[in-house]
C-alpha cells in the first residue's frame, strides 16, 4: 500500500537559518505548507558546544517559531525532550514527511559540509522529492565566488573585498572608494590606552522561553564547557536589533582604531558582537553595513571605523564562507605544517601561567566569546607556534563560541590561524612574538612570565616558540618572500643562541599536559 503523498510541503528551518526572508520559505504559502523546526541531540554534541551556545540556539529556534505562527505558518516545533524525538535530523524530517502525508520537502542549503552531505543522502531515502535552494542571507552567491577565484592564482582577500564594495555600492562615490583609499587598516593598530572606558552592552532579561532553555541545557548538558552564569545573547530579532543600534551608536566610532586592542576584563572592547545574532539569521549582514555607512554619511563615525566595519562583513566574512566552500572536504584534513601536538588542557580549563591565554579561555569559557585579536594573535597564534593539530584546534574552536558554524569556523582556525592550507588564505603565518602581545594589550604586565626574556623558564613563552616555529618549518616557509626577514635574523644569530633558543622551547613544550580526549568530540 502506497503512503498518502497529497499533503503540504515540509520546509525544513534549521536552528541558524532564522530569518522570515529564507529562500525555502519564498515561494511558499502558509495555506500549503508545514514548517519543520527540530532540536536534536546529534546537532547539540557533534562537537560538545559551549553551554551558552547550545541556549542561545535553542532560545532563538524556539522564538522564531513563535514569530512564523505570529505570520501565519503552520510550525511543528519538535523539542529536545520530545519522548519520540529521534535525535537525529535525518530521523526528525522522515517522521514529519509521514505525519503531515508531505508530498515534497525543501530546504536552504546548510553552512556545514557534513550536513551537505547528509542531505545528499535524503535525496536516496526520503520518499518524496527534496529542493534544496541557496542561501540568500549571504551577499556574494556561491557561484559568484566560484567564477571569482576561478583562474586566480592567489585568492587574496583585498581583491575580492574591492569586487564586493563596487557590487554593494557601500562607501563608493562612482567607481572610486570613498575617502580615495580602499583600506584604512594602518589607521586601525592602536594598542590599549591606559584609562581608557569601553561601553556596557545591552543586558537582554530571559523571558520565559529563555529561562526554560537554559534550565534545560543546565540539566541536559551539564558537563558540557561554559557557564550560563553571563547570559547575554539576544534572542529575538528585536533584541538583536537593539544590540545593532548600541554598536552603531556607542561603539562603530572607536571601532577601527581600537580593533586589535586587548584589556584586561574587557571582554568586548568596541567590537560589535554581533556575529551570533547574524549568523542564525537575527540580522541582514547588508542592513547592519548600510546603517554604519550612513554613520559616516551623517558625520557621526570616521572613515577608518566604518570601513573597517564594512570590511569585515562584505570583505572578510563573504570571503571565509566562499572559501570553505571552495575548499571543502579537503580543508578538514589539510595540515600543510605536518603539526601534531595535542591540544593541552589548559585551552579548558585556563590554568596557565600565561596571561593572555587564561584572559581568552577564561572569556571563552564567561561569555562564549573571545574577540577576534584573542582568536588569532592569542589562541591561534598559540596553536601555530606549539604545532596542535589542526583538526583538534578546529574542533575546540567550534565548541566553544557563540558565533561558531564551520563555514566561519574552519577557514578561520586552519587557513587563517593555522596555514594548515599552506597559504590559500594569508600569504604568510599569523606568527608573533611576546612582543605584539605586549604592544597590543595590558595582559604582560601582569603576567608571571617576562615578555622581554627571550629563553629560560621566566621568560615569555612565545618569544622561543616564534624561533622553535621558523627553524622547525624552514623546509616550508624558508623562501616565503614575506618571511625573508625573519628567517635572516634567525641565520644571523650565533649557533649557540640558536642551540639555547630551541632548548627553551623544548622545554617549555614537555610541560603541555593534553587534554582529556573527548572534551570538544566524543571519542
Ligand atoms: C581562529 C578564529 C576562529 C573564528 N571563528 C569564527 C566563527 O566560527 N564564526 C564567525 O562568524 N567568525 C569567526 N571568526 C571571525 C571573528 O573572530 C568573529 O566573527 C568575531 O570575533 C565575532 O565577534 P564580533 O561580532 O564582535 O566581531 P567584530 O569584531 O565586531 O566584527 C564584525 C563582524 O565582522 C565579521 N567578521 C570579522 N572577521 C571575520 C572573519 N575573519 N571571518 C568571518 N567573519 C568575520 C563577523 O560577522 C563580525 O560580527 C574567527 C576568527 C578566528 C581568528
Ligand atoms: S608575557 Fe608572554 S605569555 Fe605572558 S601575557 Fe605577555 S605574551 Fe602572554
């Protein structure tokens, strides 16, 4: 007997895909239509993510789709604690295709990979048709990137940033960039100013939805990594509305200059916070840059602030997801630096000696958040001279943050932090001493180490591990002509300095003990 195919057609919303504009929901009508929305374990642990993170996912499913009744649709919502809910997407939408009798599904295409594929697999399984559509929430299509770095030797991302400003018109008088420069990041390297105050973000109070999701994740996810103690992400499209116009008003002026600056408990410094709420789909990236743009129209936020800002989205942000795409599957196992070190523990548990670093695990851990600087030149510039693994890096990286999807997550850590790529992404390694740290934040003099101490057990770690990097990876990165002075400096010293250099950061290497296995991936 063959099952009733009469029914609606499913559209299948997953947790980052929040926006009423989704191409799946386009060209439907809630008369002839069921929306499908699944919270499911396998999504929740397939890297064990931050508490914080799984809330912040499940509040903002659960308000989205109290906002598609509120329009009309017809929602079934399954949650987590459903006694049939299978756990798995796969086993969610089968048994939704045979309780509404659906006689197609369709979905916007997902931002990971491995959900890609499993997609692909539906195709086989499910007993009706399946449309996946693409995912208009991004500025440039896929395609777009593909015939872009297609024929290119170097796929830079300047050059795409300045296809993009001509696309989007933003900051553009004619063909000319506003302001007669494309870029003003040489206006955007101010270390911290002593005194200086930064702006307290808007605290959004839990209603009753939110409350309910976290006394879940408190139960169900306890030993996950994180507190829910700072709660602080917005959930609702008004809320992460509210959190736009406080970057806009309080914060895009100082953006730029104090872009790469690192305080002490300043978790947030004037950076915007909001890729979480953009990247589930809260916020239209091209909305947020128009709003700055007319900042700078209206005289209210310098050039060098908002084009920086404008930067990061259409430049930057556009560029990662074209490029995971563009080199996926490969991308996951690439480890050009052939590193193989585990992760150490203290990446969990912040019990390091080493300032900076327990500064960044320790906001990680509060807030699921750690600034872009603390990222890259922090942790990730840890991780590049150490020689971690790539893959376990990758995972730690995707557990933990609020913002973290492996669209941006992967091309971020491997290509960006990591030159796991060898070089698709940043024509040289992100590697620095102490001596940056020290320039760009206020952690070294506080630290129990001393940044001016190149060897020895006091003096700051980065400094012998930046040298132990170089020589251990002169094979290659020895004629990269962007690591020409470096590489003559380290020649130049004398073989004893060289001998007592690499001595110390062995040493200081055999005291890594690595972390538990399973903490970001079930064994
Ligand atoms: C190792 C590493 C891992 C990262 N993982 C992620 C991730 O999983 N998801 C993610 O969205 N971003 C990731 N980033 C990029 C960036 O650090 C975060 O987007 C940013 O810190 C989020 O905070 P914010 O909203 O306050 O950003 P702001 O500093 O205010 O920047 C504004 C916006 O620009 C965009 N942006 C800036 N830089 C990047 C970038 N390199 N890649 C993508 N978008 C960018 C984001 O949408 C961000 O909201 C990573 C960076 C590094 C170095
Ligand atoms: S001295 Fe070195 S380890 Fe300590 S905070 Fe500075 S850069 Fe980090």
């Amino acid at each position: 007997m063959s099952a009733d195919r009469s029914g609606p057609v499913l559209v299948l919303i997953l947790g980052d895909q929040l926006s009423p504009a989704l191409s799946s929901l386009a060209d439907r009508h809630p008369d002839d239509t069921v929306v499908l929305m699944a919270e499911v374990m396998d999504e929740a642990t397939y890297v064990r993510h931050h508490k914080a993170k799984i809330a912040l996912v499940l509040s903002a499913m659960r308000h989205f789709a109290a906002e598609l009744r509120e329009a009309g649709w017809n929602v079934d919502y399954v949650e987590l604690d459903d006694p049939a809910n299978t756990g798995a997407l796969t086993g969610e939408l089968a048994r939704a295709v045979a309780r509404h009798g659906a006689r197609g599904v369709q979905v916007t295409e997902p931002g990971e990979w491995r959900l890609r594929q499993a997609m692909e697999q539906w195709r086989t399984d499910l007993p009706v048709r399946l449309r996946v559509l693409p995912d208009t929430r991004f500025i440039c299509p896929l395609p777009d990137f593909y015939a872009w770095a297609a024929g290119r030797k170097e796929l830079r991302m300047e050059w795409f940033y300045r296809d993009m400003r001509r696309k989007t018109g933003l900051l553009m008088e004619g063909d000319k960039p506003v302001g007669g420069r494309w870029n003003f990041d040489a206006e955007n390297r101010a270390g911290p100013e002593p005194g200086a105050t930064f702006p307290v973000p808007p605290h959004f109070a839990q209603d009753s939805t939110s409350s309910a999701v976290i006394a879940l994740v408190q139960q169900r996810f306890s030993n996950h990594f994180g507190t829910l103690d700072n709660f602080c992400w917005p959930v609702t499209r008004a809320a992460a509305q509210a959190l736009c116009m406080h970057f806009i008003n309080k914060r895009l002026p100082h953006f730029g200059r104090w872009q790469d600056a690192m305080v002490t408990g300043q978790d947030f410094v004037f950076h915007s916070l909001l890729a979480p709420a953009i990247n589930l789909g809260l916020l239209d990236p091209l909305d947020i840059c128009r709003a700055a743009e007319a900042e700078y129209h209206a005289g209210r936020a310098p050039i060098e602030a908002v084009e920086g800002f404008i930067r990061q989205i259409i430049g930057w942000r556009e560029y990662i997801r074209g490029m995971y795409w563009l080199d996926m599957p490969g991308m996951a196992t690439a480890n050009h630096l052939d590193a193989h070190r585990p992760l150490p523990d203290f990446w969990w548990t912040g019990e390091t000696k080493m300032r900076c670093l327990s500064e960044a695990v320790r906001t990680t851990r509060d807030n699921a958040y750690a600034h872009h600087i603390q990222r890259l030149m922090v942790l990730g510039n840890f991780a590049l001279l150490a020689g971690l693994k790539p893959a376990e890096v990758a995972d730690w990286f995707l557990a933990v943050y609020a913002d973290a999807y492996e669209w941006g997550e992967l091309p971020n850590v491997a290509g960006m932090a990591l030159h796991a790529d060898g070089g698709r992404l940043a024509s040289k390694p992100y590697a620095a001493s102490g001596a940056y740290i020290d320039r760009m934040s206020d952690y070294c003099g506080s630290c129990a180490y001393k940044v001016k101490l190149k060897t020895g057990p006091q003096a700051c770690p980065f400094n012998a591990l930046y040298w132990h990097f170089l020589a251990r990876n002169e094979g290659k990165l020895g004629r990269n002509p962007r690591l020409a002075q470096p590489y003559a400096n380290w020649r130049r010293m004398s073989e004893e300095k060289r001998t007592e250099t690499l001595a110390s950061a062995d040493a200081f290497l055999a005291t890594l003990e690595p972390a538990e296995p399973g903490w970001a991936r079930q064994a």
